[in-house]
C-alpha cells in the first residue's frame, strides 16, 4: 500500500475506533462508504429497524462526537493524514474538490471509496472544512482558516455573479482585478471549481451553459476551434485541431467534421473547405451573390476596388474570380472604365 493511502487508512481506522457503539459505527461505516458503497438514511434505517429521521440524529452526533475528538487532539492516527491533506490543499489554492484531491494525494485516478475516505476526514477534522455537494457545488475540502461551508460557497457564488455579468468568458487574471481578498489568481480558480454552474477551458472561465468554455457536442468544438484561430480553417484543419485539443472527447472523423459545418448557420463556407463565424462579417452565398448584394446596399455605383474589398471581407477567393464574376453582363453594368452597378439599376 502506498504510503499516503496508508496514512489515510490508519486515520480512519483510529477514528472509528474511538467510537464505542457498533452501531454507530456501522452507521457511519455505511453512510460514507468506508467499507463499501454508501447507503441512505433510508437504507441503514431499514436494515437497523429505525427510522431514516433517527439515522439522521445518530449520524449527526457521533459526527460532532468525533469532530470534538479531532480538536482535543484524541485521535493520534489523525495529525499525519491532516499534515498530508493540508499539504496537498496549500498545493492545489486551499481549497479543491474531493475527488481532484484524492487524485493528488492517492497519486492515481481514484474511485468513489479513496473519494469517501478524505471526505469523512474532511467531516471530522478541526483543521478541514467541508463543502457539501448539492446542484450548484462540488463536494469539496478546503483548509479550515480559509473558511466554513457558507463562507466558502458565498465566495463561490461571487466568482459566479462576476462572470453572468461580464456575459462572457474571462482569465483568471480578469477575474483578479474584479475580485478581493485573493492573494493569488490560483486562489480563485480552487474556488471556481467548486462551482457546477462554471467551466474553464483554455485559460478561460465562463458558465457551463456556454459553450466557449464547456462544448457539449462537435458543432460546439467546432466554434471554439474557430473562435480561438481567429480566423478562417479548412475542414481537414479543424478536425486535427479537435484531435489535438484539451477537449474531454476529441476522437472525430474529418466527415463528421464537415457535416457538421454544413448544417450549422454559425459557420460560412468561404471558399473551397474553408470555413469561417458568420459572426465575423462572412457570408453564404456566390461571388456574384455577394456582389449583388454590396451593390444593393450601396445604392450607388461602386468602383472595382471598392467591390474587390468588400467581396474578400464576406468571402475567401482570389481577386482574380471576383473580376471574373464582374464581367457578368446579365448581373452587372460597367459605367465607366472602373466603376460598376447592377444591371437591373439601369
């Protein structure tokens, strides 16, 4: 066994053992899953022939029980896993979700029983806080001087208010300068973590209904890709930035890469594959199409410079197929040697 796990183990051990009651020990064993998967009030009622609500008051006593034996320094075996989780909490901004503390500290990927270990000593140490998860938190352990649960979750809610205002993603940076009582911007990102209403991705932290920072889906990666080049891609581009992106699932063909740039009205194929935002001014359509419409809006003859540039804003093609599509009679009408209108304006 590793040697923090170790730790970890003994901690645990050395606090149920204070307990004197089997049962009690069996109610916490069972509602934080030390020994297995956790149980409901429900569940460990039924199987002790009490009521849910009478779990509830037991669980909660021997929580206090073993919370006041923490503080008068009663469980030997405790100081070393505290050392150990502060350490990595100092590492991590004070403050991290359980499950990407378990990870540090057990130095793998962890399950839901090292997930259950450090969040019951999170539970009963006087040197930890702990969060509790519900819809809008992450369970999360967090080192006492930093603050208690509501504490923790109004800075949470903060970091929140600051992004909906700002009504698009921004730099832990951004965030500094918005924010006090942070020493540091790693601070605030331990913090934003614990949010299920936030994401970050790239640097950035937005509401996880935005998809710049948390795509759900390929026309959603497909945007950020876009969003973050800046400018226009290829579709075969696209697909190998998806594949080397932080995306959580990136594994896409070229195909559905192009289909999906076909069916959504955010994208505009502007030349041959390439594909670029409608939001930055590039538009469906022909040469001519295009052409047509810059000469509708002018209202007025407009020379073929004036043309030419305003073509390659709405679409990427050479300037030789813009002239080309000017020698449309049908389409368009020469008024002099440069200048040109449409011919239906006559």
């Amino acid at each position: 066994m590793d040697q923090n796990a170790e730790i970890i183990a003994n901690a645990i051990s050395g606090s149920l053992n204070i307990i004197e009651q089997d049962r009690e020990k069996e109610i916490i064993s069972r509602r934080f899953g030390l020994t297995g998967r956790k149980e409901t009030l429900e569940q460990i009622g039924d199987m002790l022939s009490i009521t849910r609500e009478r779990v509830r008051q037991l669980e909660k006593a021997i929580l206090i029980r073993l919370r006041i034996a923490s503080e008068e320094s009663q469980i030997p075996e405790l100081a070393a896993a505290e050392k150990i989780i502060i350490r990595n909490l100092t590492e991590m901004g004070r403050i991290a979700k359980v499950a990407d503390l378990a990870d540090k500290i057990y130095g793998h990927p962890t399950k839901e029983a090292e997930h259950s270990a450090i969040a019951f000593l999170g539970n009963i140490s006087a040197s930890l806080t702990i969060v509790d998860e519900n819809d809008k938190y992450h369970q999360a352990v967090g080192i006492a001087d930093y603050g208690d649960d509501k504490a923790i979750k109004e800075k949470v809610d903060e970091i929140v208010s600051v992004i909906r205002k700002n009504k698009a993603p921004m730099t832990l940076d951004e965030l500094d300068n918005q924010l006090t009582g942070y020493e540091h911007p790693d601070h605030i990102r331990a913090v934003a973590s614990i949010s299920k209403q936030l994401a970050t991705l790239n640097g950035l932290w937005g509401l996880a209904k935005w998809p710049t920072v948390n795509p759900k889906n390929i026309r959603d990666k497909i945007y950020v890709i876009l969003e973050n080049n800046k400018e226009p891609m290829h579709f075969a581009d696209i697909a190998k930035a998806i594949k080397d992106s932080d995306f959580k699932r990136k594994n896409v063909t070229i195909q559905a890469i192009h289909n999906e740039l076909i069916k959504d009205s955010r994208f505009v194929l502007i030349g041959r594959g390439i594909y670029a935002l409608s939001s930055w001014g590039y538009k469906k359509g022909t040469v001519s199409e295009i052409i047509t419409d810059i000469l509708k809006k002018a209202d007025t003859p407009l020379t073929r410079e004036e043309i030419v540039k305003q073509v390659l804003h709405a679409r990427k093609v050479k300037e030789t197929t813009i002239l080309l599509n000017l020698q449309n009679k049908k389409l368009f009408k020469k008024v002099d040697k440069n200048t040109y209108m449409l011919a239906d304006m006559v």
